[in-house]
C-alpha cells in the first residue's frame, strides 16, 4: 500500500514537472505574439492545458500522501480530459499549420513568401481584413522593420550584402518588396522601381517607401505572418509531442497503483477480520 502511494506520488510529481515545459511554451508563443506573430489567441489554450496539470499534480500528490482516495479520483478523471484536450490541440496545430512555405530565389539567401500558398481555417483568420488590421498595426508597432538596418564600420550593407542575409518570414514578407516585382535596392526599407515584372504580382503597387506603410497591406506579408506562425507552433508541438507520450505513460501507471490501491483497500477488514479470527485465545490466570 506505502509503495504504491509512493509510487502515485512520484508520478504526479513528474507530471507537475512535465506542466513546467507546456507552460513554458505557451508563454514563449505569447512572447512572439508580442513581438512578431501578433496572433494573442493562440497560446492561450497552452497557457491553460499547463497550468491545468500543474494544478492537478498537486492534487495528485496531496491525495497520495495522505491517502485521499476523493482527490486521487479527482485527479485520474480530470486528467483524462486534460491529456485528451493536450492531444486535441497538438492534433489542431498540425492541421491549420499544414500548408505553405517560403520559396527559394535567385541568387538570395532569403525566401519570398506568397499567400496563394497557404489555406484553411488559419490563413481566411488571418488574411480577413478585419483581423489583418490588428495583425498590420501589432507588426508596425514591433518596429521589427525598423530593426532591420545594418552598418559595417559606419557604412549601410551593399544590396549583395543585404541579398546574403537570412530574412525572418516576417521581415521579408512585410519590411521589402517581392523580388519579382523588380525593385532596385537602396537600404533594407527603402526600394526604387525598376524594370521587374512588376505588373505581374499585386503587391507591387501595394508596396511604400513610406515607413508606416512598407508592405504591411501586401499579400506577402500576411504569408510570411503565417510562415512564421507554422514555424513556432512547430517548434512547440514537438515538445508538446513527446510530453504527451510521457503524460499518457505516467497516467497509465498511476491508473494501475491506484487500483491496487482501492484492491489493498477491499481486502484489508477481510483480512484483519480473518486474523483476528485465526489468533488462540489467550488463557486467563
């Protein structure tokens, strides 16, 4: 009976251990929703799914220790549903994130991002003008454009510079003109009209000199929000991946010592009963 509690307490001491990374992850996408991605909703089931475990492995655990059987059911049946929204949601990133990326260019280390590319429930969120306007006005306020410029001892980049550097999908979507419009580079937010195809991909006449406009209204800029979004919940979801298997494998054994402990529990008064029934009477002098 000691060992199983132990056991049980172990677990859920893990499992409180494992809410630490689940929570970690939410509050990394929300940093990046305040920096870059600028979607706030979305790291907010996370957020919640990790405080949840944390909150249950304590109750766990206190059930453990002193033997509640009330808190020890409480926590095997919230946890069901815990680890199934867990699932639902890894299931739900995979998804909506299962299309797109950038496409390689000519002579250039960054990529272009077109929004023809992407489809489904994520990229008609983002795109409806509704939502874009937030999303627009969150990417201008970043300044993460703005942030762009670079000197070597004093001396802007030259554009072989600037084509060499590994743009983030935000910074090439948003803060330069697609390359296949045909813009002549003067600094990383300043472009003049060349003799592109130009004609060809509307955010070439969408796209501004103008710091506070850029191509904030582009198409390539909400593809390359996007493509970052796919990047980070990537990331997230792999660890999300390998918590799960390890959330589902303590689950699986405390269900079994919480079992053998409610057995242990049955047999007791049966078999005290039977002792006491066994033990000589002892004689009196």
């Amino acid at each position: 009976m000691r060992t199983s509690n132990h056991l049980i307490g172990l677990l859920n001491f893990i499992t409180f251990l494992l809410s630490i990374p689940i929570l970690g992850g939410g509050i990394w996408l929300s940093t990046r929703a305040n920096t870059t991605d600028c979607l706030r909703f979305l790291q907010w089931p996370l957020i919640v799914i990790g405080v949840a475990i944390m909150v249950l492995s304590l109750a766990g655990f206190a059930g453990a220790c002193y033997r509640n059987s009330v808190l020890m059911w409480l926590y095997l049946f919230c946890m069901f549903f815990v680890i199934a929204a867990l699932l639902g949601f890894i299931v739900f990133a995979y998804a909506v994130t299962d299309k797109g990326a950038g496409r390689p260019v000519l002579n250039r280390a960054y990529l272009d991002y077109y929004l023809q590319d992407y489809s489904g429930w994520l990229e008609d969120r983002v795109a409806s003008p509704s939502y874009w306007g937030k999303i627009s006005a969150c990417i201008r306020d970043s300044k993460v454009c703005r942030k762009m410029g670079v000197t070597v001892n004093g001396v802007p980049e030259t554009p072989d510079m600037f084509y060499l550097r590994k743009l983030s999908p935000v910074q090439s979507g948003c803060c330069k003109p697609p390359t296949d419009c045909g813009y002549v580079y003067q600094n990383e937010t300043v472009w003049t009209q060349g003799g592109g195809l130009g004609g060809m991909n509307p955010d070439c006449s969408l796209w501004s000199n103008d710091q506070e406009q850029l191509c904030y209204s582009c198409n390539s800029c909400k593809a390359g929000v996007l493509a970052s979004l796919r990047r980070s919940w990537r990331k997230v979801s792999v660890v999300n991946i390998i918590i799960l298997i390890l959330l589902v494998i303590s689950y699986v054994v405390a269900c079994a010592a919480f079992r053998n402990n409610r057995r242990i529990d049955n047999d007791e008064p049966y078999g005290s009963a039977r002792m006491t029934k066994s033990q000589p009477a002892r004689l009196q002098f």
